[in-house]
C-alpha cells in the first residue's frame, strides 16, 4: 500500500531538507507544496529528492488539498515541515490501514522539557477531537478525503480541526500510539505560558463557537505577533 506524503511550507528553508529526509524512506512519494516563499525552501526541498509544486499565496489548506490532488499513492499522510514521524511511520500507517481505520494521526510530543508542553503532548492520546492537530500528521485513504471533500480553503487557520470533525461521521478514525517529534518554536517566540494557555484555547473556542475564518484570521495573526 503506497504512501504520498505532502508537506506544505512557506519559507521553512532550516526544516525542509530534514523533514524530506525524514520521510523519504517510508514514502512512495514526496511532494513538497509551496505558497511562495521568498528564501530557499524550493532549492532544498528538490535537492532533497521531493516533487515541488509552487502555489504562491496559497494558504495551508489550499497547499494540502493540492498535494491530495497531485499524489499518486492509495494513502495521503500530511505532514508539517516542523515534524518529525517515528521511525517506522509508513509501517504503523499500513498496519492501522489494514486493521480496519479509514484515516488517523500519531500522538504527538513537543522537543522541549518544558512541563505545560510535556503535559500538551501526552494529551494528544486522549481520544477527543479538541486535542486533534495537524502537528500530529495525519494521514488517510485518498477515496475517503475525496468523499469528505477535502480541506476546507476558506479556513487560513484550523483546518486541520475542521477536517478531522468531517473524517469522523464518515470513517474509522485512529491515533496510532506511537509520537510524531515537532518544533516548539512558535511556543519559544511567543511563550509557552501565553500560547498554550490563553492564544491556542481562545481560537479553537472561537472556531468550534462558529466565528467567521476572516475574522478569526485576523484575530490568530494579531496574537501571534503580540497585538
């Protein structure tokens, strides 16, 4: 059962080369979409050995939808730039496959000690859509997002949410126990205490409350930059 993984970037020239290598080994296939950066994200993502499409402006869920579309494997496992699958990945995935799951994620745990990011990462085994994230890498039968229509363009911020809460009326969805490694760099630059307990809760609540992507947009950006 082949495995087209599709990574989404936007000027993640330190992460991609790794995040290919990373995934190479396990995939019948690498595609690397880019909504237009302006460092040398392409250059290393093809030097690395990955299939580039470039969507400038292209928000994440665009990005995603396109590599679907572009994939030639049975199974799209959707990966950030930022993160690390476990060894074995494409082994796990087959093995959830062939017992029964339709799509899934790995639990997920951050690569930092810090206790609130520790306490984050083991509650993404909890089987619960609040603790679903596209950081967690996610994966699914490509017939199944085609039936589910895919990400949702009109959402620039949690996508991954909205996608996760269509896959379940519709499949099998399964958290395979093993941990996906991913950067804690947002929570560096912004502080872990403000991101993890006031920025992160206050958008998800506003999304699953019903507020319109726009302005939900704007109010995510504005908090990620302190304003």
């Amino acid at each position: 059962m082949g495995i087209t993984v599709v990574i989404p970037t936007l000027n993640e020239a330190d992460e991609i080369g790794d995040a290919v290598t990373a995934v190479l080994g396990g995939a019948e296939q690498v595609i690397v979409v880019d909504g237009g950066s302006t460092d040398v994200t392409v250059a290393r993502a093809r030097f690395a050995g990955a299939r580039l499409c470039v969507c400038p402006g292209a928000n994440r869920a665009t990005a995603l939808n396109v590599g679907a579309v572009l994939a030639r494997s049975d199974v799209v496992y959707f990966v950030h730039a930022d993160c690390r699958p476990p060894p074995g990945f494409a082994d796990d995935i087959r093995a959830a496959l062939d017992d029964g799951a339709d799509a899934g994620c790995f639990r997920m745990r951050f690569d930092s000690d810090h206790w609130l990011l520790r306490l984050s990462g083991w509650l993404t085994r909890v089987d619960l859509d609040l603790f679903r994230f596209g950081d967690q890498s996610l994966f699914v039968r490509r017939d199944v997002l085609r039936l589910v229509g895919g990400f949702d363009e009109g959402l620039p911020v949690m996508e991954d949410q909205d996608l996760v809460r269509r896959l379940r009326r519709y499949a099998r969805f399964v958290i395979i126990p093993r941990s996906v490694t991913t950067s804690a760099r947002q929570y560096r630059r912004g502080g872990v205490y403000r991101m993890q307990l006031f920025v992160y809760p206050l958008v998800v609540a506003l999304f699953h409350l019903g507020m319109p992507p726009p302005r939900l947009t704007r109010i995510y950006r504005r908090l990620l930059n302190g304003r």
